[in-house]
C-alpha cells in the first residue's frame, strides 16, 4: 500500500489508558530505533570493532492537532484521560499499531482555535507475567545470589590462575572501590575499605583458595547495591565499575574473571535498581527509561565479550566457553528487571509542558500545577523550570512551563 493510500485509509487516533479515543489532526513525523551497540577498540589496529545486537524500543515524536470552537475543551479532555497511567495504542497511517507511554506532552494553545499537542512517545512490551509469593526485591535478590554463587564457582573450578594474575586481580578490585566512592558516606566508607583490604588480601592466596578470592572481590560489587542513596547515583557508579572490569583478555584466567566479575556488577546493578525510595526515586518515566536503557547497554556489550571470548574446546590450553549455567540466570534476571522497571514506567510521572497564556508568577504557577504553594513545592517547580530571581514576581506570557503528573 503506498503512502497516499495509508493516509487515505487508515485514521490517525491515539487510545489512551482508559479505554477513550481520539481522532486528532496529525502530520509526519519521524521514528528512530537505537540498537544495542559496542564499540571496541585494540592496540596497533586501525579502525574499531562495532557490535550490534537486537533494537531497543522505538521512539516517536508525534504532533497533532485539536482543532475548531471545542478545541480548547477537546484538548483538556484528551489531556485528562492522559493522566491514566496505562499503556497507550496510537494508530498510525505510516507505523501501524503501536502501544507505549508518553515521556512527556506539551501543549500550545497560542493559535486561538487551534491546540496543539507534542508528545514523545516511547513504544513498550506490554508483559503478563504470573504473580508470585515474594516481592520484586526479594525475587531479584535471590537470583542475584545464586548469580554470584554459580560465577564464583565457575571462575574457581578450572584452577587455570597464575602469579601474574593477582596484580591483576588486585588492580581491578582497586578500580572497582573507585567507582563507588562518589555513593559512600563516611558510615559506609569504612565498611566498605576493610571489604577492600580483605578483598586485596585475598588475592595473595589466588592460587591456593580462588573461591575465596574471587568471593571477597564479588563483596565489593553487592554492597553498594543497598546503600542508602538515590537509584540514579547508584546506577551511574555500577556502569563506571562495569566499565572498568575488561582490560582485555590475555588468558584463560582473564576471561573467567571478566565472566564472574562482569555478572556479578549486573546482578547487584539490577538488585539497585529494584531497590529504590518510594518518595524519590522514578517519580517521571524518563528515569525509568534511563536505567533500563544502562542495564540493557552493559548487558549486550557483556554477551559480546564473554560470545566472543569462546575458544574451541578442541584446544585444550585455551579452551573457553561461557558458563550456561551462570549465562542463563544473568538473562533471566536481566529480563525479570527490565519487566518490572516497565511495570513501574506505567504508573511514574508523565511530564507536561504549557505555554503561558499570559503573564503569571512562582505562587500562582506552584498552586496550579503542584497543588500547594508552601516551601518546599516552589523550590522544585523552580528547579524544574529554571526560574531565577528576576523571574520570581512576573514569569511572561509564552513562557514554556514544565510540571509532572
């Protein structure tokens, strides 16, 4: 079907969580997909190695219109039942039937007759998985810990260490302690160095007990997993220890570290993610978006690794291949998070944008889209809209304003 014939039969309409729809004027957009890429580079080679897995979620900015003497009531109507926080449907001449959530919409009703309405729209996987007796914690803890277990045990069982590989270790458990120092207070800072010292000290007995050493060095990856610091922080410090953990693979011994290493750093970067402040943390959808996009990116770039590590067993020196065990818990787990972190996209804070009709101040703007004009309510609707002084008593007419329901 060409183009002039999609628009001419099929409708524009958007469907929004509760069950109402609307039939809007529209024009052509634009879709993008990332995929999941890595890109390595190598001593003395040119160029680098670019990897692809499968594509994330599709992304549509979409305008369209409410238009004539009901507009203005077309668009609050449109915008009410947008407050429902389940999945959309949009129909599309071009894309065909899409289900997703808005990451934010913005209205303009500067064309007197005519609102127009913008919105970032996310496409999503609606799941339906079975419930169970345990909580999204408890779940994730457990596979979390079986996990570390079965990737301690498989970098231990080969006994395949040798002397240079405890300054390796070593090196590597220092950087890791590094990457989560920006998340430690001095309460946990302590705590956290003796599980350092310990860590380094077993390394000097890699040879004779690797369990052991392999098991203080998972210690310092778990821990941060539950201090008591917002989701996002913790996150970022989990992908700049990820980041850390591949410096190349020069034995069989450096393959099982990263195998080990690099599933535990996404078990407990899972376990952070699941645990977060119901008062703070993924109040808006575009936070939720952001930590499943890290822990989908640190994954693929890890199956990339460990994939392309394997060796044939046919040659028994260097024979390596990824441990199944280990490999089928971490997807698991993986898929398990990235479910429920869409479950929580559902029910997070849709951001907004208007535009001013005319001119208005901090008070009365806080009033109306926060609910209450105290202290602490101005300072983040200030915050979000980067009002400054001279803004305080007169914010103008056409002034784009952001606020999240």
């Amino acid at each position: 079907m060409g183009w002039q014939n999609k628009i001419e039969n099929v409708k524009f309409s958007i469907k929004t969580g509760d069950g109402k729809e609307f039939f809007p004027l529209w024009k052509p957009g634009e879709k993008s997909i990332e995929y999941n890429t890595s890109s390595f580079d190598f001593i003395d080679v040119e160029k680098s190695l670019v990897e692809r897995k499968k594509p994330k979620s599709g992304k549509y900015p979409l305008t369209f219109w409410f238009q004539g003497d009901d507009n203005i009531e077309q668009a609050q109507e449109f915008e009410d039942s947008a407050k429902d926080n389940r999945y959309w449907t949009v129909t599309h001449p071009f894309y065909g039937s899409i289900k997703g959530q808005p990451l934010s919409i913005s209205r303009n009703d500067s064309n007197y007759n005519i609102t127009e309405i913008t919105v970032d729209f996310w496409e999503t996987i609606v799941f339906d998985y079975p419930k169970s007796n345990l909580s999204i914690q408890d779940n994730t803890l457990v596979k979390r810990d079986s996990i570390m277990s079965n990737s301690a045990l498989a970098y231990s069982s080969k006994n395949v260490q040798k002397t240079e590989d405890i300054q390796k270790n070593n090196e590597s458990n220092a950087l890791v302690a590094k990457s989560f120092e920006t998340i430690q207070s001095d309460e946990t800072n302590v705590d956290y160095q003796n599980s350092l010292s310990k860590a380094q000290k077993s390394s000097e007995n890699l040879l004779t007990n690797p369990n052991q050493a392999i098991l203080d060095s998972q210690s310092l990856l778990s821990g941060p997993s539950f201090y008591d610091v917002q989701v996002l922080p913790r996150v970022n410090a989990y992908k700049t220890a990820f980041n850390t953990l591949f410096r190349g693979f020069n034995s069989v011994a450096d393959k099982l570290f990263f195998e080990s290493q690099g599933a535990t750093c996404l078990a407990n970067l899972c376990n952070a993610s699941v645990n977060y402040d119901y008062e703070t943390d993924y109040q808006i959808i575009s936070d939720v978006n952001y930590v499943s996009d890290i822990i989908l990116e640190l994954y693929n770039n890890y199956l990339i690794l460990v994939d392309g590590a394997s060796v044939s067993n046919y040659d028994i020196d260097n024979n390596y291949q990824p441990n199944p065990v280990v490999q089928s818990e971490l997807h698991d787990l993986v898929m398990f998070t990235i479910a429920n972190l869409f479950d929580l996209a559902f029910d997070a804070q849709q951001e907004r944008v208007v535009y001013l009709p005319k001119d208005s101040n901090l008070v009365l703007l806080t009033h109306k889209y926060m609910g209450l004009a105290n202290d602490e309510n101005m300072q983040r609707f200030r915050e979000i809209n980067n009002i400054k002084l001279k803004e305080l008593f007169r914010i103008k007419k056409g002034r784009k304003i952001k606020y999240y329901v």
